[in-house]
C-alpha cells in the first residue's frame, strides 16, 4: 500500500515567523544602540585617563632629570633650574590656568631634552602668553593640557596644597565644554580620612564630563582616595 506523500512546504515565511524574526532584529538594534551610548560615553574617559597616564609618565621623567618635581608655580621655576622665566607684557600672564601652565612649561623648556608628545593635548583657553618663548617649541603662549572635553587638566604640587585649597585657582573652561568658557575652582583633594591625597609628591587631574571640580565624575592620576 502506498502511502501519501505530505504536501510540500512552501518556500515562503509564515506570518508568525516573520514576527519572531523582527522581534529578533529589534532585540538586536536596542542592544547595538545601548553598546554605541556605553561607548560613547566611555570613550572620552579613556581617553582622558591616557592622557592623565603620559602625563604621570612625563612629570616622573621630569623629576628624574631635576631631582624634584615639576613645580606648580612659574615663579617657582627658577628655585628649581635656575633659569627665571620672563613674564609677557601684550598679553601678560594671569593668575588663570596657573598650575597645569606651570607644568606644561617645564616639560617643554628649552634645554630639557625628553620628548613629552603633548603637541595634540594642547589648549589656551585664557590666550595669555610670555613675552619670550620659554618652551623650546618657540610658543610664547601658556598653554595647557586639556582634558577630552575640552577642559585644562589640574595640577597642584604638595608645596601649593594648604594655599590651593585656601585660596583656590581659577581656572578657565574650554569654550566647548559644559562650561562653555566659564571659571572653575579647583581644590587638592583629600583622602577619606582627610588628608591630603598623594602627599610628598602632586596631584593631576580631570574636573570630568560636568567641568566641576573635585565631584564623583572627576578623573585622577592616582588610585588611592
């Protein structure tokens, strides 16, 4: 007895197929979605803690050629080298900026031959300058390294700490920044059980996304609190 063959399948989706295939597509797009705004978000942060990284690198090999830190006064730059350094008189230097210009000073001097590769972490959001160029680039301006939102990394020495947070120094926000060019405050940090963070040595950091300083978003080049 021959038995009857079944109807053959046809070639095409079925209505519910169809759906379980779009809902499959939908998964996959709000996953995609979610992974690029993670990584977005990220990707300024790592960015900006690479820089922080070269940074450390760069002020420890300072330290190595001087026998101390780079210092977070220009004032107190001849103290160390023994070379003063000529303020600007068209577009004077100012009181703005003042720790991270200090730093980016020494690591470009003229004189000091390690390579620090800053020339894309630069900015001059106060547009203030020497009289003469310090740096061995031959700029007069007193740049700063900037952050991935546009904003002037901070540095304090641990011999500008008490005066710091006494007296904070006004910095200058990128004008591409959540502050759109506005001032901000930084202070030293402090440990958690309240004092100073990274004692005998400096403190380098970011004020973060929100351009606030010493907030939760804030990046540091150290890792205690």
């Amino acid at each position: 007895m021959t038995r009857a063959r079944p109807a053959p399948r046809s070639a095409g989706f079925s209505f519910m197929e169809i759906l379980v295939v779009m809902g499959i597509i939908a998964v996959l797009v709000g996953l995609s979605v979610g992974i690029f705004k993670i990584v977005g978000k990220k990707g300024p942060e790592m960015k900006t803690r690479a820089l922080l990284m070269k940074m450390r690198t760069n002020i420890d090999a300072w330290r190595g050629s001087f026998k101390a830190w780079p210092p977070s006064d220009l004032n107190k730059l001849r103290a160390v080298i023994g070379t003063p350094v000529t303020v600007g008189k068209a577009v004077p230097p100012n009181d703005q900026n003042w720790g991270i210009e200090s730093l980016v000073q020494c690591l470009l001097m003229q004189g000091y031959d390690h390579n620090a590769e800053l020339d894309d972490d630069l900015v001059n959001t106060d547009k203030d300058e020497l009289d003469k160029a310090f740096a061995k680039n031959g700029i007069a301006a007193l740049s700063e390294a900037k952050d991935a939102w546009g904003n002037p990394l901070v540095y304090f020495t641990d011999a500008d700490y008490a005066q710091a947070e006494k007296n904070p120094p006004t910095y200058i926000s990128g004008e591409d920044s959540n502050l759109h060019g506005d001032a901000f405050l930084p202070k030293p940090w402090r440990n958690e059980n309240g004092a100073f963070a990274q004692q005998g040595a400096y403190q380098i950091f970011s004020v973060g996304e929100d351009g606030v300083p010493n907030t939760d978003d804030d990046l540091k080049a150290w890792t205690a609190n």
